[in-house]
C-alpha cells in the first residue's frame, strides 16, 4: 500500500524540478559574510521605511500645500501621479534585478527618488508637484519589490520567515511615524520638510548599500530584455489604475470614460499574456511571465490571488475605521492616523510573530489560514459595530483584525521565494504588483460603496416630517457625511439652524442623528463587503499548497 504514494510524490519533485520549482532537498549555498548580510538588511529596512514612510507622510500635509500653492482642484493627481508611477514598473524592475542584478536596480530607484523628494519640496505650482511626484513614484517603484527580493537573496527558505517579518513590521511601524511626523512638520516648520526628509533618510541607506551589499543577481545567464512586454505591460496597467483611482470620484463607474479605460486594459493586458506565452514557447523569458502561474504547485497563483483580496479587504476596513471613529462615535483627531496606532502595533506583533513560525516551523499554510480566520474574526467584529457601539468595541476589532492582517505580510512572500528561487525578483516584484493593485481597487471599490449608500441610508433615517418638511436645498447640505467631521461646516450649519429657535436647533440634531445613522449604515455596507472578499480569500488558500521551507545544509556557512 505505500509503494503507490511513494511513486507519486518521486513523480511530483521530479514536475516541480522541471517547473524549475524548489524542493526540501534542494540546497542553497548563500556566499555572503555576516557582516554584508547584516549591514544589507540594515540598508535595506531604510529603504522600506523610506517608501512607506513617504506614502503616509504626505496625506498630513496635503491641506496646507493646497493653501500653498492653490490647486484644490487637481489634489486627486498628487495622489494618483505617485500611484501610477510607483506600480506600473514593478515587475518589470523586479525581471531587471534578475539579470542585472539587485543592486543596481535598488541605487538606481533611491536616487530618482530623492531626486524626486527634493524637486517636490521645492515645487511652486501644483502641476510642478504632480510631476515631481510622479519622478518620485517612479523612484518608489523600485524600492519595496527589490528590498522583498533581498530578503529572499540573503537567506534560506527555513530563515526567510523572520526577516519578512521584521520588514512587514516596518511597514506598519511607518504607517504610525508617517501621519505623525507629516502632522508635527507642518506645524512646526514647513510643508516642504514632509519631502526633504526623505533625503538624509535615502543617503544614510545609500551609504550601506553602495559599500556594503553585493550584487544579488538571481539569473546566471544573458537575456534581452523584452522591451514589446515592458511596453504592453505600461499600456494595460495604466488605464486599469487610472480606471479605479478615477471611478466613482471624478466619473461614473458606467461613464464612457471609465469603461473606456476599463476596456482599453482588457485588449492591452490580453495581448500582453498571448504574446508572453508565444516568447515562453520559444524558449525567451518574457518581462511578464505567465508559465509561473502554470505549474503544478498551485503556490504562486494563489498567493497573488490571496495578497490582493487581502489589500482590498484591508484598505476597505482602514477606510471605514477613522470615518466611523470621528463621524459615529465623535472622536476628536486631528490627525486621523492616530486612529488607527493600535491596529499597526498589533500588525507589527501579527508580523513577527507569523515569521518566527515560519522559520520555527519551516511550513506556512497553517499560519496563512490562521492569519485569514483572526482577519475574518477582526472584520466580524467591525461588522457588528452600531450607532450604540463605543470606543472599546472600536479598539478591540482592530487589534483582532491587525493580528491577522500582520501575519499575511510575510507568509505569501516565503512561500512564493520558496518556490521560484532563482526568480525571486519577478516573483517578489509581482507579489508586491498585485498587492498595490488590489490596494488601488480596494479604494475605489469601498469609497464608491460608501458614497453610493450614504444618501438612501441618511434620507431613510429622517424623520417622515421632516423629508416632506424640509426644501431640497437644506437636506442637500447634509448628502455629504464629512459635515460631522468638519468643525467650522457644523458650526456654521447649527448657527443657521439656532437662528430660528429652539425649534430650529431640535430639526438640526435630528437631521444630524439621521447624518451619523446614514454614514454607520454606508460604513457597516463597506466593512460586510470586507468580510465577503476576505472569507473568499481563506476558501482560496484552504488549495495552497504546501512546501517545506529549506535549510541551508551545514557545510553552507558564511565566511
């Protein structure tokens, strides 16, 4: 009876051996000294809290810059410029640092990034600060995928597992220092230090990394590069992201615009697979390569499937945690990052945890369905949030939902850099693609959600008297939620309101009451849709399957 399942697991290392998929027996000889490896990392988690860093500082000061250089009308483009500029070249700087070479692509991305930090600080008009933002995105793009894939270069599989979580932690650590520091530099010095900063931080990582890290080239031999893919690849990702950052704000999710956008990626992003598959079929490695999602492992597919649907769960909580915050429970917050300090802190513990298992344990798979099920425990949780729900119910969802969401950042990238070890730049780089693509449409998605059901909530919510009572003109001041979150617009409204007695300022506090059961109501919609997405994502990796993470043989020391 054991001769059959001996047979089929020789039969499946030797598919995944011609896959070019690792196996437990596999070994990896790793040629770096302790003190490059440490001095690398080093550098390396300055680059990751530079670029994360730099996405979170901004938001702060974005109301000061507009005062500054009055352009209130193009304040989606900051945004949205550094959004494209920093995806759409991922894999193609992750297939890059393959051929040529981690190091290069790394320097090269820090340096068009502080070029771009310090011309953004120094920007007198608005459109001079989308442009420089973009020069600053396409700088960012190559910062995080190629510190993922580091990570991967300088350790084994069984090791991998606690220094992706040390760098996930980072990511939340700067989600924290970011909204802060963005808040205490406008106040205390100028708007233009929130880009400036960026520089000292971007040279001390430089410093370590120009001395001290080797090259870290993945592929031994000469490929060309496939400039056709790098183009069709730009063509089908930059109307789909100018489609989801700009539907439901500035055009209708059904509007010509959108659609066309839409349907532009569709055609480009189609011709992009079939003339990838026919350069694969030749025997050329194409910038995007969809043989990886073909083999018999199931591994990589599924964890780019995973990595997105979390982003897009995770973005849709993050949305909806500061408005219900400030707008149901009255939160005062000034910065409304502070929000949200207890949800990062747990996802720093999430993630350090979740990688001292893995290379504790050397398996992911139950620690990726365990991070999903204390996900979907947090996000029920929020689900059940009311109107009569206070602080506490607030607090304790999030730090459930961080514990979970902390423990995805580092499963899926070791179990990705498991299976393609001598691709880990295309597969560190697409991993870190379809996380910010599922961040960009998790955006849209629940800010759409949000608007499209505040208005039907908050005019159910009025009283009868009042809906037939009341002029078009008065409730229409209230179809907008942030009138709870802005001070000087309520004041203003209960001013008219008091103008007309006592009988004014009671129709004002109901129509406010009806405000805050609408917004609770379009947020619980946004946080059900969350926890929808997010169960799909554990049915999705109850298929991952599961390769034991690899131990560097003992002969394999560093020097």
């Amino acid at each position: 009876m054991q001769i059959k399942p001996e047979k089929t697991e020789a039969k499946t290392r030797q598919e995944l051996a011609v896959a070019g998929v690792a196996t437990q027996g596999d070994s990896e000889r790793l040629p770096f000294s302790r003190r490059e490896t440490i001095f690398t990392m080093i550098g390396v988690l300055f680059v990751v809290f530079l670029s994360m860093l730099d996405q979170t500082i901004v938001g702060t000061a974005m109301p000061r810059i507009i005062a500054d250089l009055q352009g209130f009308d193009r304040i989606a483009w900051v945004t949205t410029a550094y959004l494209l500029a920093s995806t759409v070249p991922i894999p193609i700087y992750g297939k890059l640092s393959d051929l040529y070479g981690r190091k290069r692509i790394i320097m090269f991305g820090i340096v068009v990034f502080l070029v771009g930090s310090a011309l953004a600080g120094a920007a007198q008009t608005m459109n001079q600060l989308i442009a420089f933002r973009a020069l600053q995105g396409l700088g960012a793009g190559a910062l995080q995928p190629i510190a993922v894939a580091v990570v991967g270069d300088l350790f084994p599989p069984r090791q991998r597992g606690k220094w992706q979580g040390v760098t996930g932690s980072i990511y939340a650590l700067a989600a924290i220092i970011g909204p802060l520091a963005g808040g205490w530099i406008t106040d205390y010095a100028s708007w233009r230090w929130v880009f400036y900063v960026n520089v000292p931080v971007g040279i001390l990582a430089m410093l370590f990394l120009i001395f001290l890290m080797p090259s870290l080239r993945s592929s031994t031999k000469q490929v060309s590069i496939d400039y056709v893919g790098a183009a069709l690849l730009i063509l089908g990702t930059v109307p789909l992201l100018l489609g989801f950052s700009l539907a439901g704000t500035q055009y209708g999710w059904l509007s010509p615009q959108t659609t066309g956008l839409f349907g532009m990626s569709v055609i480009m992003l189609s011709v992009l697979v079939i003339y990838a598959i026919r350069l694969e079929r030749r025997g050329i490695e194409p910038i995007f390569e969809p043989g990886m999602f073909k083999n018999s492992t199931r591994i990589y597919g599924i964890s780019i499937l995973v990595t997105m649907i979390f982003s897009i769960s995770l973005y849709g909580s993050v949305l909806g945690i500061p408005l219900f915050a400030q707008g149901v429970l009255g939160t005062s917050a000034t910065n409304s990052g502070l929000i949200l300090v207890p949800f990062m802190l747990t996802s720093i513990g999430g993630s350090i945890i979740a990688g001292l298992l893995l290379s504790w344990t050397g398996k992911y798979k139950w620690i990726a369905i365990l991070g999903l099920v204390i996900a979907i425990v947090g996000t029920i949780l929020l689900v059940r949030l009311d109107t009569a729900s206070g602080s506490l119910e607030v607090l304790i969802a999030m730090l459930v939902l961080g514990i979970g969401v902390g423990s995805g950042l580092a499963v899926y990238t070791v179990a990705v850099q498991n299976v393609y070890p001598q691709k880990i730049g295309v597969a560190s780089s697409t991993l870190v693609f379809f996380r910010q693509l599922g961040g960009a449409i998790g955006l849209a998605a629940m800010g759409s959600v949000l608007a499209s059901t505040y208005i039907p909530a908050f005019h159910a919510a009025l009283p009868a008297t009042l809906r037939h009572l009341l002029p078009a003109r008065i409730l229409g001041a209230f179809d907008n939620p942030l009138v709870l979150l802005s001070p000087g617009g309520s004041a203003q409204l209960r001013a008219g309101f008091a103008a007309y007695g006592e009988q004014g300022v009671s129709i004002y506090n109901l129509l406010l009451q009806a405000v805050k059961t609408g917004l609770m109501q379009s947020i619980h919609n946004v946080f059900v849709l969350s926890l929808g997405i997010i169960i799909v994502g554990l049915i999705a990796v109850l298929f991952l399957k599961e390769i034991p993470l690899k131990e560097r043989k003992k002969g394999d020391q560093h020097q």
